[in-house]
C-alpha cells in the first residue's frame, strides 16, 4: 500500500491554527468528534473529493482519487482540527510505518500545543497614558 503524506491536507491543517479553527480536546474524544460516514457523503456532495481530502493527512496512491478510500488519516471535522484527531493519526500513522504521516501530525500536534499554551499564558497589561514610569500613583 502506497500511503503517503497529503501535502495539501497539512498545509490545510497549519491555516486552521492561524484562523483559530482548532478543538483542544481529550485525547480520546475522536470516537465521538470524527464525522460520521453521512457527514462525509454530504461533505463530498457540497465541496468535492479535493475539499474532502484537506482533511486527511494521508492520501492511498491505490485507490482512485475520486474514493473516501484514497484518503486517510482524518484530523478534524470539516469545520476545525481536533487535538484528538491528530493524536489518533499520529499513533496509527506510526503503528503502520508511516513515519511522513507520524512525523507532519506530531509537528502539527506540537503547534497546536504551542498555541494553548498561547492563549492560556497571563497577558502583560501596559502602563496607562496617564501614569507615569517608576511610580505607583498617577501624577497629579
């Protein structure tokens, strides 16, 4: 089975964490947040078999283009990454020997993780105009 990397879904994966369309979840939350096979059916009669596949980290060189088979290693739910979902990727990519798979979730697992603990870091307040600098009491 030639199973490779899907370049165009990484890329999709990096914009969805600037855009802020990342889920940080449990890991084991995939089971109940990957979309069901109707979700899929109605994504790909909306958006396409090239849309569809933005979400799937691993494309299947063996099956034709035009199949939910040629895709895999899903990552999120057609709206948002999912933590959970990269997780599971990662740990099934490496269980297969998939290591450009393993190796881009892992990346993308660690951005995400750089980007929580971006919004959860204490934000540093600035002086107000009206105070000056070295003193704890605006000037009179």
């Amino acid at each position: 089975m030639a199973v490779t990397l899907n370049r165009r879904a990484y890329e999709h994966a990096r914009e969805l964490f600037e855009e802020g369309r990342f889920v940080f979840d449990a890991r084991d939350a995939w089971s109940e947040h990957q979309p069901s096979a109707q979700e899929e059916n109605e994504y790909i009669r909306l958006h396409g078999f090239a849309e569809y596949g933005k979400w799937y980290l691993g494309v299947n060189d063996e099956k034709p283009q035009d199949t939910k088979g040629h895709y895999e290693f899903p990552y999120g739910d057609f709206k948002k990454a999912h933590r959970c979902g990269l997780l599971v990727a990662e740990s099934r990519a490496g269980q297969y020997k998939h290591l450009d798979i393993e190796n881009a979730a892992h990346h993308l697992h660690g951005m995400l993780e750089g980007r929580k603990a971006e919004s959860s870091a204490p934000k540093r307040s600035r002086p107000t105009p009206n105070a000056s600098r070295g003193t704890r009491h605006p000037q009179r």
